[in-house]
C-alpha cells in the first residue's frame, strides 16, 4: 500500500486477503454509457489541484468533454504530519464537490477519492533499518491517513485510498527528494542523506504497516498509485515488488496531449496504453486508475487527467 499481534511481516498477498469485504462502487450501467469514456463503467476525472470544471450539474469533465467521473485528492502528506513544514495538500474542495455532486445526485463517476502522499523508511524518524520499524513507521502514517479521512469522510466517497509512492525530484511537498524510498536522512526533515540504500524489504514493510492499519481501523481499502519505472527502482523485481491482489493506479504512459482520449486503458487512434507495474495487467481485477495526462513530469496546460474503472470494489 504494524506490527500485528504477532508482529509478522505481510506479504502482498496477505495484504491482497485482508482487502475482503464488498464495496460497491455507485454507478449505474446506464449512467455509465452515457460517459464519453468506454467501454461502459470507465470515467474520465481529474486530480490533485484544481481543474477548472465548467458549467452546472451534472458536470462534465473539462477540455475533453464527457460526464466528470471522478476527482482523487490528497489527504496528507508524511511530511506535513511530522512537523517538517506546512506543506500544501494538493487537494481541491471545488473538484471533490463537484465529482460527489455527479455522484450523489446523478448516479454519474465514483465520486471523490483520496490518497497519501507516503513517506519511506529513509525519513523514519526512528529508522533503524529492519523491517519491524519499517513496518511500525507506515503504521504510523496509515494513524494519520485515517485521521484525516474520519475527518473529511463527507468529502471522501470512494472506498479506496491510495499510497502515494513516487520519487518526486523537488521539496514541493516534502524535505527529501527521493521521499525516504532508497535515501536515509540524518532526520526526517533534514533533506541531507546519511546512506544511498535501503533493501527492498525494508520499504516493502512500509507499505505493509500503512495497509495493515487502514484495513483494520476503517472500511476504507488500499491501492497504490505508482509507476513502472519507479516501482521497480525501489522495490525492484522479486517479492517485495509483486502487487497482485492490491488496487493500482498508474500513472506511465502519460501524455501532454489532450488530443487523443482514453478508451480501455489506452489512448483512441494511438499505440499509447496504460502501463501497469508489480504483476498487474490491464486485464486485472486490480487495475483501477491510469493518469493519461499532467502526472510523471508532462505538462497539458490543465492539470491532471485520469481514466477511473468503476469496478465494484471487492
């Protein structure tokens, strides 16, 4: 996405079982067909910050037209939570009402959903490098996302809440460039590395801790927003880096072009198609998401844009 009673380490699939109670996903067939996306049950939606939605209800999603299906925003930030600075969230309250407008009162998208921008080991303020502080630091981070959550749940309506983990490069949201996945920092806050490794189990644990305290401090579900390149650069390509049976969004082949639209996980008239990463496939139960647009570095001028698959959550 800690320790337990018996303070085991999850695999991913263990992870994968605890995801067990069904929760559908509001969305008729018939609202569904009337999406400009496809095949029937796919949305079109936007996240993070604010995409200009023009018009009244039921709202469509901008630029490319069709019905607004959704909008996924940041709940918190590991950073922001451990005192490093008051980081901005990237979530916008106009985006969410409008997606949860079309939601509640249309039977149109999933609503609005929520994800965690997550921290790794390496800014544990408390990292010693096994797996079982690993494991207690994503518990840690998972206490906050339901905090935040219980405290917006009229905001949050999709069931999923995703773990953020990407390499982002810059300080917008956090001191560390790499978010603590592959660097360890002299503190949390410091953004000055003391070491360049962390073993892919350890950061496997991290994920784990987070998905086990959701799960079992709320009705909420666990997914992974990521991508292939960077998945494989910090859990690389053993067990540690298999997802099967845990919800994804992906955000690798991403385009700046609003010119060509997405129709089952691929861009209509191109060769351009989501690219899935940890053992998901296109054809998974667990594929939910894809940022086609504005995520990864590319730039549309709008903001981000995403294609939803309004399964029903299992």
């Amino acid at each position: 996405m800690r320790p337990s009673a018996s303070r085991h380490l999850l695999t991913a699939t263990a992870c994968a079982a605890a995801l067990i109670s069904l929760v559908a996903v509001p969305a008729s067939g018939a609202a569904a067909a009337a999406s400009a996306d496809s095949p029937a049950g796919f949305w079109y939606g936007t996240d993070s910050a604010t995409v200009t939605v023009s018009g009244s209800a039921p709202y469509q999603e901008p630029v490319i037209g069709g019905t607004y299906g959704g909008y996924m925003g940041m709940i918190g930030d590991w950073a922001k939570s451990a005192g490093c600075g008051n980081y901005k969230l990237a979530w916008s309250a106009t985006n969410a009402a409008q997606a949860n407008t079309n939601l509640t009162k249309y039977a149109d998208g999933v609503g609005a959903g929520a994800y965690w921008f997550m921290g790794g080991p390496g800014v544990d303020p408390h990292y010693n490098g096994t797996t079982t502080e690993a494991y207690a630091w994503g518990e840690r981070q998972g206490a906050w996302a339901v905090s935040a959550i219980h405290a917006n749940v009229a905001n949050v309506k999709y069931p999923v809440v995703f773990m953020d983990v990407e390499m982002p490069g810059s300080k917008v949201f956090d001191p560390a460039t790499d978010n603590g996945w592959n660097d360890v920092y002299t503190s949390a806050c410091s953004g000055r590395a003391k070491a360049t490794y962390i073993p892919a189990s350890v950061d496997r644990a991290d994920l784990n801790g987070f998905s086990y305290y959701l799960v079992h401090h709320s009705s909420r579900k666990t997914g992974v927003y990521s991508a292939r390149s960077v998945w494989a650069d910090i859990f690389g390509t053993g067990t540690a880096a298999t997802l099967s049976g845990v919800y994804e969004w992906t955000y690798n082949g991403d385009t700046s072009s609003l010119s060509h639209h997405p129709a089952g996980w691929c861009l209509a008239g191109t060769s351009t198609c989501a690219q899935w990463f940890g053992g998901v496939t296109s054809s998974s139960a667990d594929a939910l998401m894809w940022q086609w647009s504005g995520g990864g570095g590319t730039d549309n001028g709008h903001g981000d844009f995403d294609q939803i698959d309004a399964k029903t959550i299992h």
